[in-house]
C-alpha cells in the first residue's frame, strides 16, 4: 500500500515525526500526540492541505511536495467502523470525541496505522500513523516528488490505472465492489466502469481506453461472466494485448456458486495455461493475493 502527504520543503524532514499535530492537535488527535495525518491517495492529501490551510490548489501545486510512503503487509494496521463514529465527527472545528477516540488508539498502541474516513474529501481515506509504534521503522519513506501543475497531478492521479476490473454485472455486488474497496485500501487503483461512466459516454471508446491504459486486466470469471458477451469480449481484447507486446496482463480469478461451478480450461482455452485465484468471499485476502501479483510483475 501507498500512503501520500503534501509538505513544504521547509518541513520537509520532519514530515514522519507527528510534531506538527503535536503542536496544534488534528480531527483525530489532541495537542501534545505525536502523530502523522496521511492519505490513501494524492488528491487525497492534496485536498486536506487545501481544505485547512486556504491555499489554493495552484499556489499548492507550486510550492508544495508530495511525499509518499511504502507500507507493507506486515505493518500492523486498524479501521473505525462507520457505525462507531461519533455524531458530527466530520463538523468544524474537529469535536472532542474525534480528538478522543484518536487519542485512546494511540495510547493503546495496538496498532501502527489507523484508517478513518476524511472529512474533507468525502469517499477518500485518512490513515493516522504512529511514530512511536514499534511497526513504524518499517515504513519506507520517498523523497519529496515536485510537480509543475494541477494538470499534471490529475492526469497522474485519475488516468492509469493498475487494474482494469473485467466482470459481469452480476457479480458487482458479491465480488467486485467488495474487492475494488480491498484493493483500494492497499493503494492500488482500479477502473471500475460504474465510476468511470457518465450519461452521454462512447461505452465501446472508455471500456477500450481503459483496457490499453491499465496496467494489468483482473478477470472475474464466473458463470454469469461465461453467459455474457461483452465481458468475454474485454477479455478476448486483454489476451490480445498479451500476445501483442509479448508481457503478463490478465489475473484471473474464478467465482464459484453452490449451485453452478466454472470449469476455467473448458470454457476459456486461450486462458487454460494461466494459474488462476479462487474466490473465497473474502475481499481482503483477494486484494492481499492480487497485490502480491502486481509486486512480482513490476519487480
């Protein structure tokens, strides 16, 4: 997983040391706690900058650094479930039982990371860091990226993807959203066409640019996958890409039914060679599996 903050390069260095919320407090902490406000994304991080220090984003986007953190899976980590939230938790200013509930994880120090939903940027992730966490040496901190305009950043941001999510609409709700969040949560990017497509789109010109621009295709593969054309058509395109310029791009993973099982050989020859993931219900341990596949592939 990727984690992201924006920084001057006058604090530059002392980005990870949690002094600045020590100093002044944040949503989730109390003045005198060391800890480190991250984002799982870069327009995440760039959106709480603007949101609490009035800059705006092109004087952001010349004077500020984007700052990115490695985290790995062995890094200890929790998450505040939406129902525990307290009433106003997203109000300004920040109420004592955000403050509160911050400060009780940091004391118990059970954990290194802790992942809260922002109050700035609705749909996007914060995760607080714990400098005195005995998991945070493990942390592997980037230089300083520098970035010339809001153009830049947006296309970096918003345009390729790491995964293409090849599915049929029947399994959305079961596999693909779950899985789109879990992978998510690990900092990798997916083009999901729900959020992609708008009213008024060439489907056939998005679905096509954004086979070619991701990185990789993940083809759930289902009996409601084998029934469909369209689906069965992106992945014709994906194994075409594969034979063009010669490198890995489909991740397969087969969805069975109590009722009805996939026989992937059978009914998918041209993918019969491919070692295949089996869906289990559960996202995070997909997402873990699928991650591990991205490592290899770009390593």
């Amino acid at each position: 997983m990727k984690l992201w903050r924006v920084v001057s390069d006058r604090f530059a260095t002392s980005a990870l040391t949690g002094e600045g919320a020590k100093r002044v407090g944040g949503r989730w902490s109390s003045p005198g706690q060391a800890v480190v406000y991250s984002s799982a994304s870069k327009s995440g991080a760039l959106l709480e900058v603007v949101a609490h220090s009035g800059t705006t984003l092109p004087e952001a986007t010349q004077t500020l650094r984007f700052l990115r953190i490695d985290v790995s899976d062995e890094i200890s980590r929790q998450r505040i479930d939406p129902s525990e939230l307290p009433q106003g938790w997203n109000s300004f200013p920040p109420p004592a039982a955000t403050r509160a509930f911050g400060d009780a994880w940091l004391s118990r120090a059970q954990s290194c990371l802790l992942k809260v939903p922002s109050a700035s940027a609705p749909g996007e992730a914060t995760y607080l860091i714990n400098p005195a966490h005995r998991d945070f040496d493990l942390l592997v901190p980037h230089p300083p990226e520098t970035f010339d305009s809001y153009e830049s950043y947006a296309e970096e941001s918003f345009g390729r993807k790491d995964l293409f999510l090849c599915h049929a609409s029947e399994d959305k709700n079961a596999v693909v959203r779950p899985l789109r969040d879990a992978l998510f949560d690990r900092g990798v990017s997916c083009w999901l066409d729900e959020a992609e497509l708008t009213i008024g789109d060439s489907i056939t010109e998005k679905v096509s640019a954004g086979l070619a621009q991701a990185s990789f295709v993940l083809v759930v593969v289902s009996p409601a996958f084998l029934r469909k054309n369209w689906p069965k058509r992106e992945l014709q395109a994906a194994l075409n890409r594969e034979a063009r310029q010669g490198i890995k791009v489909i991740l397969p993973i087969v969805v069975h039914y109590p009722d009805e099982r996939v026989d992937f050989a059978a009914a998918l020859p041209l993918a019969e060679d491919k070692l295949y993931y089996t869906w289990k219900g559960d996202a995070a341990a997909a997402a873990t599996e699928i991650e591990k596949a991205l490592r290899r592939a770009e390593s």
